[in-house]
C-alpha cells in the first residue's frame, strides 16, 4: 500500500496540531508539525542574536541546520526542542524567517523527505498547495481570529505564560497577514481542500469531521 498523506493547513491558532495529533494516533501514523521547523529555525537565529531581517543571515543559519522528526519530537541539531519555540518572541518574528523562498526550499525538502518514507499527516500552510499537491486528503481549518486568540491565551496560560490576549489576538493577525501576502508558496485553501469552520466546535466534533471524510 502507498504511503498516506494527509494535509491540513490554515492561519495561525485553528487548531490544527491538536487536530492533527489526534488523527495520527487514531491512524496509527506519524504526525510533522510543519510549523515547529520554521518555528525552530526562528529560535535558532534568536539565540544567536542574528537580525531576522537580514535574509542572507538566515539563509546561512538555515543551510548550516540539521532538522529531524522522530517520535513526534522536532530535533534542532540534535537536541528535541520543546516549548522553547511556543514564546511570543519566536511567535512575533517566525513569519518573517517563513516567508523567506531558501528557508522554505530546505524545509520542504525535509517535509517531502518525510512524507515520502511513512504515511503522515502534516499541519503548515502550504502542505495541500505546495509541498504535497496529491496528498490524498486535504484539510482546511479555518475559526474567528477571536476564537483563535482565546485558545492560544487558554492553552499558553495553562502552560504558566503571563500573556495578554490583545497581544495574541495582534499576533495572530499579524502572521496570517504576512503568511497570506508573501511571495512563495502563502498560506492559501488549496481547491480540492475540506474547509471545515471550527468556530463553536469543540475538539471531538472537529475530530470527527475530520476522521468521517477519510476512507482507510
Ligand atoms: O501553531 P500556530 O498556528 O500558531 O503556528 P505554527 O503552525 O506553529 O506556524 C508558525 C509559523 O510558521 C506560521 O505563522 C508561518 O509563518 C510558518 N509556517 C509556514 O510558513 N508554513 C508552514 N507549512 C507552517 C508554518
């Protein structure tokens, strides 16, 4: 049997890890949080206190950067990564370092790697319309940016942050902004694409819309 690829993509905080994490037990395959590779290439030039408007600069950092998957696990270098690349600061600059055309070549080379060798599900922006185009089903999860906001400020409080929701709510705005309106390969439905509004819906209803389209 060939490997199964399912995509769900959509603007920041719809719930699409949670959703996706979930699918993949259920499925019993592998989940590729897409977002933590940029996230973690984000932290990485942070830490080295490179100007993440400095393109050539990051591009150097990307290409000198080993990114893996294991177990569910994101590993930079070597070393798994955590909630280190869930702070605002990684939050507020992660899409400027996303929108750059080299960063995204190497991860999405790391992506298709991935998805050539197992059966996954991947959560991003571009996994329907760019990195896997024939993915066998395409998600796209969509919510109110107030409904969005209030998730990330319940789940970042319940992990202890002292965060403002005016903050969040800005935050989300703003990377779906720059996401939606870069060059390459932007946060966009592919056509052949499930929407599903998670507004109002609990994390078992979307689940199940989910699961009830996928034939296995
Ligand atoms: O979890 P949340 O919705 O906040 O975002 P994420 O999935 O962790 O992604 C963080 C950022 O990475 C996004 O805002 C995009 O700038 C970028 N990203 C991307 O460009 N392409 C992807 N396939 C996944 C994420």
């Amino acid at each position: 049997m060939n490997n199964l690829v399912i995509a769900v993509d959509g603007p920041a905080g719809a719930g699409k890890s949670t959703i996706a994490k979930i699918i993949a037990e259920k499925l019993n395959i592998n989940y590729i949080d897409t977002g933590a590779m940029y996230r973690a290439i984000t932290y990485k030039c942070l830490q080295n206190n490179i100007n993440i408007n400095n393109e050539d600069e990051v591009i150097k950092i990307a290409k000198n950067t080993e990114i893996d998957f294991r177990d569910n696990n994101i590993y930079l270098d070597k070393r798994v990564l955590k909630e280190e690349i869930r702070t605002m600061e990684v939050s507020n600059n992660v899409s400027n370092v996303a929108k750059i055309k080299e960063v995204r070549y190497l991860m999405v080379d790391v992506q298709r790697e991935i998805g050539t060798r197992n059966s996954v599900i991947l959560d991003g922006r571009d996994i329907g319309s760019y990195v896997f185009p024939n993915a066998d089903y395409k998600f796209f999860l969509v919510a109110t940016p107030e409904e969005r906001g209030n998730r990330r400020y319940k789940e970042l409080i319940n992990k202890g942050y002292e965060v403002n929701i005016d903050e969040i709510i800005n935050d989300i705005v703003k990377r779906d902004e720059i996401d939606s309106n870069r060059e390459f390969a932007p946060l966009v439905k592919a056509e052949d694409a499930i929407e599903i509004d998670t507004t109002g819906k609990d994390i078992n209803e979307v689940v199940e819309s989910v699961i009830s389209k996928i034939n296995i």
